[in-house]
C-alpha cells in the first residue's frame, strides 16, 4: 500500500476520499488549513498547512508516495498555491501528482475556470509523473447554488444552459483508484449520469425543498454565457455516473425519490 497526501481533506471530496483511502488500507494523509476536528483514525495523519504561505507544507509532504490535489479556493490563489505543492513534492520526491479539474476549462472563458487551467499545466510541466481527471458539477455543489437564488421569492433561471450533476463519492472513488495506479496523464473526463436543464433542474430542487418561487427566465450575455449554452460544462459522451441528482435530493430529504 501506498503513502497518500489528499490535500482539501476535510472538503466535500476530500472527505470521501480519505475514507475510500483508508479502506483501502492506505497510509493517508489529510492536509487542511484547519486543524482536525474529532478522534485520531487509524491509518491516518492530518496536516494543518494553509497552501497560500505553505507553512508546514515540507512535513507533511516527506515520504508520500502520491499527493492528489483536491484544495481549491474560487476567491483567489489556487496557481501559487499550486506552485508550491509542485515545488515541495518535487523537493520530497513523489512520484505521482494527481488532480482534480472541472469538464470545460479549456472552452468556458471566466476566471475560475482559467485558473483551473494554469493549475493543470503547472502539474503537466511538474517534471513529476501526473494524473488529470476532469468532471461535470458535484451535486451538493448545484444545490448550494440553487438555494443561494431561491432566497428571494423570484428566482431567475439562465436560458439554454444545461447541466450534468455528478455524485461526489462516485468522483472519489474514481480518484483513489487513479492515486493508486501509475501516472495516467489526462484521463477521460467523468460526467455524470443525466444532463438537465437549468429550469428542470431548479424545479426539482424546489420540490424536494418545498418551496414555491416564480421562474423567470434570464438571457445571459457574453463569451462565458455562449459556451454554457453550447454545453460548454457537459461530457454526454462520459455519462459513467450512477447516481441521479433527483436521488440525491430524495437521501437529502429522508424520501423515495
């Protein structure tokens, strides 16, 4: 069995992928810019080092076998952050750094989405053997979103812009098998089981929410509008996901779905 550093281990996949490390028989190591909370597991050490100053980062990189990136902040400094993973990993001698991207970096032109895109050529010109894995949206992380509008009684809904929700434990396991293997480079994106329209998609969420809003649709202008709409987001062709966001909301709310 292999030494792990998951960094974001106490994230929405990192969490996830550090149980399917573990039973896996793993040695694993979390890295978070929060100290762990709860019992000590066994099989497992977690590192409080926050990535955008890298304190710490030495240690809990020495003698890991694969690091797998999963740590990511949309508000800014995921490229420094990621240059210095790559220089301390390189400095440590891993051999395999793996990462987690989103499908539609390289074709939806806004800013989180670039940065995605610089983070996975900082690791491609690592010098140390890399795996890449591209997926569609995680579905907590579409409910989150439709949630946030729905606060008000009238919730606009983007017109043409579809959607491929993915079940994040599925994501995890596919990423701890990838940590286990050799260097892939980049792998077949994984999307998830079904592709919905935003107004299907909010409607179902309001449902199993119990919530009444007025739908209104809104056109979105520009570059970054234009490539959602030509599905920009979406892998139909790698529909490897099981699991439906209609399940998903269904465990959410304790009903059938």
């Amino acid at each position: 069995m292999a030494t792990i550093l998951v960094t974001g281990g106490t994230g929405a996949l990192g969490r996830p992928l550090v149980d399917r490390l573990l039973h896996d028989g793993h040695d694993v190591r979390s890295l978070s810019r929060r100290p762990a909370q709860g019992p000590p597991r066994p099989g497992l050490r977690t590192y409080a080092v926050d990535l955008r100053n890298g304190t710490g980062l030495a240690a809990a990189v020495a003698g890991a076998d694969t690091v797998v990136h999963c740590a990511s902040t949309p508000s800014g400094g995921d490229g420094e952050a990621a240059g210095r993973l790559v220089a301390a990993a390189r400095a440590a001698g891993v051999g395999h750094l793996v990462y987690i991207s989103i499908v539609g970096v390289d074709r939806v032109p806004i800013g989180y989405y670039r940065t995605k895109r610089a983070v996975e050529r900082t690791i491609e010109e690592s010098g140390i053997g890399w795996t890449v894995l591209r997926t569609t949206q995680f579905h907590d992380l579409v409910l989150r979103v439709v949630k946030a509008g729905s606060r008000s009684p009238v919730l606009p809904v983007p017109t043409g812009v579809r959607v491929q929700p993915i079940e994040v434990r599925e994501v995890a396991g596919r990423l701890a098998d990838l940590a286990s293997a050799p260097p892939a480079g980049r792998v077949a994106d994984m999307g998830g089981p079904e592709v919905l329209d935003t107004r299907a998609l909010i409607r179902l969420t309001l449902r199993y929410a119990g919530r009444r809003r007025l739908l209104v649709p809104l056109w979105l202008p520009g570059r970054a509008a234009t490539a959602l709409r030509a599905g920009g987001i979406l892998a139909p062709e790698h529909a490897v996901g099981e699991g439906t966001y209609e399940a998903f909301l269904a465990a959410r709310a304790g009903r059938p779905a």
